[in-house]
C-alpha cells in the first residue's frame, strides 16, 4: 500500500467500481475523469466536502456493462 502523502493540489476518491484509490488533481473537481484500473467514468468529487456525491443510476451501470462488453469482444482472444 502506498503510504505517500497526497500533495496539497489533489485529493483522494475510492472508485466506486473497483474501489481502488485514485489520486484526482483539484483542478478536475466536478468534472468528469476516468479510472485508470477499471475505465469507469465518473465526476470527480472531494469525499472529504459536504457536498452531496451523486449516485450511479441502473441506466448508468447498464451503459458501463455495455461498454465492458464490447471492450472484451473487441479483443483478440489468446490461445
């Protein structure tokens, strides 16, 4: 685990999907980023502020599942 301290233009958010860490440049708050582990996209937001987080819809999710799907068909299959 990486035990680093996070620099003072950025902040910490747990991926919903993957629940992995990800270090988010301030300038990005409220803005749509990408987790590099699962490609999730998301709005980026302090879990530290008050403000409230918005929650994934079933049409969101779906969408997401879709997009998986058609990555893994996408690939050559290994032998």
């Amino acid at each position: 685990m990486n035990t680093q301290p996070i620099p003072a233009n950025f902040f910490l958010v747990e991926c919903r999907a993957c629940s992995r860490p990800l270090r988010v440049p301030k300038l990005l708050l409220d803005q749509q980023v990408v987790c590099r582990h699962c490609s999730l996209q998301f709005t980026a937001f302090d879990p530290k502020s008050s403000v409230a987080v918005e929650q994934p819809t079933f049409a969101n999710l779906i969408a997401k599942v879709d997009q998986l799907l058609a990555q893994c068909e996408a690939r050559p299959e290994v032998a």
